[in-house]
C-alpha cells in the first residue's frame, strides 16, 4: 500500500466518492469520471487488503443521559503500532448501547479504511455473547443494535472476543473522555 496514513487513505476515499467524482467532472472542464478513477486507484491501491486489531469500550453516566465510545486500531502485523483510534459523545444511551454503537462505529471506521478483517475485543461479555450468537438478544433497542451490527460483520473476515477490562484500558479512556465532548 502506499505511503499514506489510513486517515489520509479514508480522506482520499471521500474525497473520490462517486458524488464528488460527478462534481469534480463538471468543475474541471474537459476531466471525465475515468480520469479521475485512474487518479483515485493510482493514489489508493485500492486492491490491498488490511487486518486490524480493534479494542472497543463504551460508557454511560445514566443520572446525566450521556454517553460515549471510544476504540482503538492496531495494526495486526505489529501489535503496538497504532493505526487509528475514536472518542466519540452519542447523547443518551444505556451501557450496553454504548458498547454497541462502540462497535457499529468501529465496523463503519474499518470500511472507511478498507479494513477487510476485524480482530474485536471488548471487556464487555454481553456484547461478545450476543454477537457470537451464545446469547439471546432479548431487550428491544439492542435487538436493532445487534441486527446492524451482525449485517455489517457479514461482509468482513471478523472475530469477537471478551478481554478483561486491564486489556482494553485504552478504548475505555476513550470513552470515557467522550463523555465530557457534550
């Protein structure tokens, strides 16, 4: 792959969305959607494939109706070299809706960066469980969670495993620094 950062690769990519590819065809007189294709593929090499570790946390502060997800990507060849990493504040959520969408955000991130296989971690054994199909999914709101959840994984090489929270220490400050992002 190039030399770019995943970020600037995921920059690239939203920069030759098919939308913007169509608005810089008709700003550039004479550039045709093929053309800028060709600019796309040559900066991207869009056909290499990525493996990435993600550790995925998610907090709540249910008195206040707050809360945030964060998550880390470490490259899978060399498990200290960190690739990206997400704190985000989404309002009022429960933990296990924290956790979730700490997921969902970290499968959509993965996409942004062409990511086509996911080594999950998460210190919550709810979520693992539920994803993994060991347990039901029996509350309503997390019954739509873990149905977006399972049709994004169905395109990717992907595992879900429970750690002990000592192992996702970085995705929980994560989160819990989005919780003050209000």
């Amino acid at each position: 792959m190039s030399d770019l950062t995943p970020h600037q690769q995921c920059l690239l990519k939203k920069l030759f969305s098919p939308e913007n590819v169509e608005r810089l065809t008709s700003l550039i007189e004479g550039s045709t959607e093929k053309e800028w294709d060709g600019i796309s593929a040559a900066l991207l090499d869009q056909e290499s494939a990525s493996a990435a570790i993600v550790y995925v946390d998610g907090a709540s502060e249910l008195e206040n109706s707050n809360a945030g997800i964060g998550g880390i990507f470490f490259n899978s060849a060399d498990s200290e070299k960190e690739i990206y990493s997400f704190s985000e504040n989404i309002g009022a959520a429960t933990n296990n809706e924290a956790e979730y969408r700490a997921l969902l955000r970290a499968l959509e991130i993965g996409q942004e960066l062409n990511i086509n296989k996911l080594d999950i971690r998460s210190d919550s054994e709810l979520l693992v469980k539920q994803i993994n199909l060991e347990y039901k999914v029996k509350n309503e709101r997390l019954q739509e969670l873990h149905a977006e959840a399972r049709d994004r994984l169905a395109g990717i090489e992907w595992s879900l495993s429970h750690v002990r929270r000592e192992k996702n220490k970085k995705a929980d400050i994560l989160s819990k620094q989005a919780l003050a992002k209000r």
